[in-house]
C-alpha cells in the first residue's frame, strides 16, 4: 500500500524539541564554562578543549536535526542513516562534557542525562522509522 504514511510523527515532534533544547543546552552549558573560568582556577589549556567539544557539538547538531527531519518528512532511510550517524558523535561529545572536562558542576550532569535521555529515544524512533521505510 503506497498511500501510507511511514514518516514518524513521535520523531517529528522530538526533533523538534530537540532542537529548541539544544539552543538552551548550548547557552548553559556556555555560561557554565564561563563562569567556572572566572570561579574555578580553570587551566588555559583545558579550556579551549572544552569550548572547542561544545561548539564542535554545535556545529554538528544543525546537519544532525537537518537530516533527521528531511529523511523523516521525504521517508527517506539515507539522510535519517546519516542524521543517526551524526547523533553517535553528538552522544560521545556529549559523553566527554558529561565525563571529562575540566570541571562538572551538578547542573552539567542534569543537561547532559537530559541530552542524552532524548538522543537515545531519538535514535530509537530513528531506527523505527529507517526499519518502517526499508520494509
């Protein structure tokens, strides 16, 4: 039956959420190294390590929710493969801001579990939605 309908409308909406999150999980995390330099004794050298994760994180994060609405709206498995693709380096960036920069206050454990809570449900309905689309 072609007249149906594959495209995910729970990922649809996700994506979108997403997107709006990540500009304010962009703009904490931002203020937080910010103010964790002024505070903290931040080493210089490990501070552009960390701006350079967050924005590297930003700078995939455009193509990632780019692709995962056209692949969804066209049912299309290419471009929601390469979004997918592209969340598997946003979650190890993630990871490392989570884990491994220079200093992790409360409130980055919080933004990170919620990203990472949302790219796992993501990838999820991602794979549900290829899966839908191949068949």
């Amino acid at each position: 039956n072609n007249s149906s309908q594959l495209s995910s409308l729970p990922l649809q909406i996700l994506l979108y959420i997403n997107g709006i999150y990540y500009v304010f999980y962009f703009l904490a995390t931002l203020a937080m190294i910010i103010y964790k330099s002024q505070v903290f004794s931040y080493p210089d050298d490990l501070l552009a390590p960390d701006l350079a994760v967050l924005f590297l994180m930003a700078i995939l994060e455009a193509p990632r929710l780019y692709l995962g609405f056209k692949g969804n709206l066209t049912e299309a498995e290419a471009p929601l493969g390469l979004s997918l693709g592209l969340t598997v380096g946003s979650v190890l960036l993630c990871v490392y801001l989570l884990l491994w920069q220079t200093y992790v206050l409360w409130a980055d454990v919080l933004l990170n579990a919620v990203l990472l809570s949302a790219y796992g449900l993501e990838s999820g309905l991602k794979v549900m939605a290829i899966a839908a689309f191949v068949s």
